[in-house]
C-alpha cells in the first residue's frame, strides 16, 4: 500500500525505515522528509510543510495515499486526522480535539486534575499581571510552560523570583512564544528522574511500547538548557514491573477513560513524560499525542514487529494485538547537534563520516539535514541521533559513540554521557 508520512526529523526517519521494511510496504511519502529519508527502500520526499494541511490533502487525493501516518504534533493540533477522515483516508494520529492534551497545558493539567491523574499543583495565568503578583511567594525553582505549542522551547525552569520575572515579562510582554504564550502555565516543581511512557491507544484498548528515557537538558550531567532531546536509551531498567502496573492503572487507563467521559476519541501515539519521584511514585510532567524524539529511534531499532501491520490492526478493534514484540537487546541514540542549540546555531555545513556509518548494529538517523550541490548539510540544530543496539546497554552505549566520534562537522555538538541514568540502574 501508499502510505504519506508527514514530518522531517529523526523520528520519521526511524518511522520510514521501520516502516519501509514491512512487506505491505509500496511506497512511503514523506513531507517533508530529510536527507536520510530519501535514502531509505521505497521512500520519497516531498516538498510540503507539515502545516500545509490543504496541500496534504491535495496530495493524498492525487496520489491513491491509503494511510497516513502523522510524527509530529502541529498537523494533529491543525487538524489533520479531521481532513483526512472527511475523505474517507485512514489517518493514525489523534483528532484535533484529542491533540489539545499537548497542544493546550492548561488544557491538560485541568483534565489530568478532573480525572485523578497524579500531576504537579499548578495555577493558569492569562495576563502578565497575575502571574506576577502570583510568583511573588512562591517556593523555588518553579517550572513557567507557555500553553501553546512552542517547538520544545516553552517550558522554563526558574530558580528565583528574578528569574522567573524576566520569564514571565518575556513571554506576555515580549510575545517570545506568540500566540502559544498568550496563557501559561506555573507549576511546582518536581524532583526525581524522567521516565517516557509511550503506548499505541486505540479509544479504551492500550499497547505500551517499549520503555525508554531521554535527556532533555543539553549539556552533561544534565546540566544546560532544556532541549528537544540530547539522547535516548530503551530498554529503561527504571521501569520494573510494579511501576509499569501503576503506570497503567493511573496514567494511562484513567487517561483513556477521562476522554471517553469527554466523548473524545483517541487514535494514536500517546507519551506521558513522567517524573519518577523517591517514593517510586510518578506525576505526569506533559502529555504528547505522538512519539517522542529521539526516544522513537532506540525504540525503532529494538522493535521486531511488523510496524505497519501493527498500525493497521488499530482500525480493526478485533485484529489490535496484545503486545509487540522486542529484541532483548538494548539501543542507545546519541544526538549529534550544532553548537548553540537550541538558540541561534549555524546551517548548511558540510558532514563528513556519514559513508560506511551503518551497519547491522548501528543505525544513524537524519534529523535536520539536507542535500545541497550533492553534498548532506546541516539544516537544524538536532542534525542527527546514532543509534546502536548490543547486548548490554554499555555495548549498545560504546558502539554509538564509536560512529558519533567518526562523523564530523565545524559546528558539532553532542552529549558524552547518554544512558548513564541507565546504566546507574542495570
């Protein structure tokens, strides 16, 4: 079958080539895709934003699309399962009233606070003033989302009045997130490790994936700035049995059921970012309605399931399987990115070391890069995210920064720790 893949990070990339393997497979468009997507079996990019939802649906009607496959969160925040369903097109993401569980903070913490979801205390501001006065007598750090979708910028963590002033000043007086910061969100802040919990939810029926955990902050030992995503690393040895049951049970079920209370249907990815306190316990730090990035390339790399097949079984409720099935080995994805991340950084420049960097261990996925006068070149701040699998997670560890440590460019920057939480607990 034809399938359009919307999206041009590593995450797509990891999807396309996870998906390019599956025998249903015809051919794979994405849009707008990266220079590593174009090299994959049976993948083609093509030249339309992710926010471009007319053109999609041009494209889809023109080209006999028979399922789409969404990998970030803005075309599901416009809309784009809702476009899709009115011509009749399978479309595996959430609809767009779903998709306010990342699109909408307040939207989310008020329907985790309905529906008992362990989350952090917050309180919602709509004007400067407010939240001014608000922050005032509050305990610190204290942790400033802006409610919009802000492209993995919008949250900030202030570790004083000061600070969290010159946020606040910045975000309604400066209009430093736009229309995504026109409400924020200010809430305690939590203490613990970050844990992602990733799963396949299909109205009332959940299907976890495998465990895994990111790096957020840039520099190491989790120092720096919040990012996107530095690294990744599944299986996550934080996950014991109990704490999955817990997951289940409070997270992810009273999830589902709070939506069907809200007669919000849910079709998808859905991720909680939890923090995992010292009494082992998790709150829900955000919801996304897709997966996360770079968590999805280590994720992709130890899946054995036929990932397409998996997909499509969702829009049969009988066919959706119990579980997917893993390869016991470990994955370890560095992410390779361009100094300066995630303010301003340099583009178009050259990578070396990419010929001869794949193997049957190790996997480098394209973020944001491009192909110009015949040449792969930087075109974003996360550039590319190495991704090993081994027996141990260690091996899988060593054989990622051996390939990391083989590719070059004048601006490269990476984390040198990714997967110590992870080793710390195996």
């Amino acid at each position: 079958m034809k399938l359009l893949l919307i999206g041009g990070g590593g995450r797509e990339h990891a999807l396309a080539w996870k998906l390019s393997q599956s025998p249903l497979t015809e051919h794979i468009y994405i849009a707008p895709g990266n220079a590593g997507t174009a090299t994959e079996p049976k993948c083609s990019n093509i030249p339309i934003a992710v926010n471009q939802i007319d053109k999609i649906i041009d494209f889809i009607q023109s080209h006999d699309i028979q399922l789409v496959i969404v990998g970030p969160e803005e075309p599901l925040v416009l809309g784009i399962k809702d476009a899709c369903e009115k011509i009749n097109i399978k479309c595996f993401g959430p609809c767009k009233e779903a998709s306010q569980l990342e699109g909408s903070k307040s939207f989310a913490k008020d329907f985790m606070k309905k529906y008992g979801i362990p989350t952090a205390g917050y309180e919602t501001f709509s004007d400067y003033a407010n939240a001014s006065h608000y922050i005032k007598n509050r305990d610190y750090p204290l942790v400033i989302k802006a409610d919009g979708l802000a492209a993995g910028k919008g949250v900030i963590i202030s570790n004083s009045v000061i600070e969290a002033e010159k946020v606040i000043s910045q975000i309604f007086k400066e209009q430093r997130f736009g229309a995504a910061g026109n409400k924020v969100v200010i809430e305690e802040f939590l203490e613990g490790e970050e844990l992602s919990y990733i799963a396949i939810v299909k109205d009332q029926k959940i299907l976890p994936l495998a465990s895994s955990q990111d790096h957020k902050r840039r520099d190491d030992l989790d120092q720096g700035p919040n990012t996107g995503g530095m690294g990744a690393y599944s299986p996550a040895p934080l996950l014991d049995e109990d704490l999955n049951n817990y997951v289940i049970k409070n997270v992810m079920e009273k999830t589902a059921y709070g939506l069907k209370q809200e007669k919000i249907p849910y079709h998808g990815f859905l991720y909680a970012g939890l923090m995992i306190g010292k009494d082992n316990k998790p709150k829900v730090l955000e919801f996304n309605c897709r997966l996360g990035d770079p968590e999805t390339q280590p994720i992709m790399m130890r899946m054995k399931s036929d990932l397409l097949e998996t997909i499509l079984s969702t829009f049969d409720k009988n066919m959706m399987p119990l579980t997917i099935e893993w390869t016991d080995e470990s994955a370890v994805g560095v992410v390779m990115a361009s100094k300066n991340y995630p303010e301003d950084y340099l583009k178009g420049q050259s990578i070396f070391g990419l010929q001869g960097a794949n193997n049957a261990s190790t996997k480098v996925f394209h973020a944001g890069t491009k192909v110009h006068n015949k040449e792969i070149v930087t075109d974003g701040g996360r550039v590319l995210c190495v991704t090993s699998l081994g027996p141990t997670l260690k091996a899988a560890q060593q054989l990622a920064y051996k390939t990391v440590e083989s590719i070059k460019w004048d601006s490269s920057f990476y984390r040198k720790d990714i997967g110590v939480r992870g080793l710390k607990k195996d």
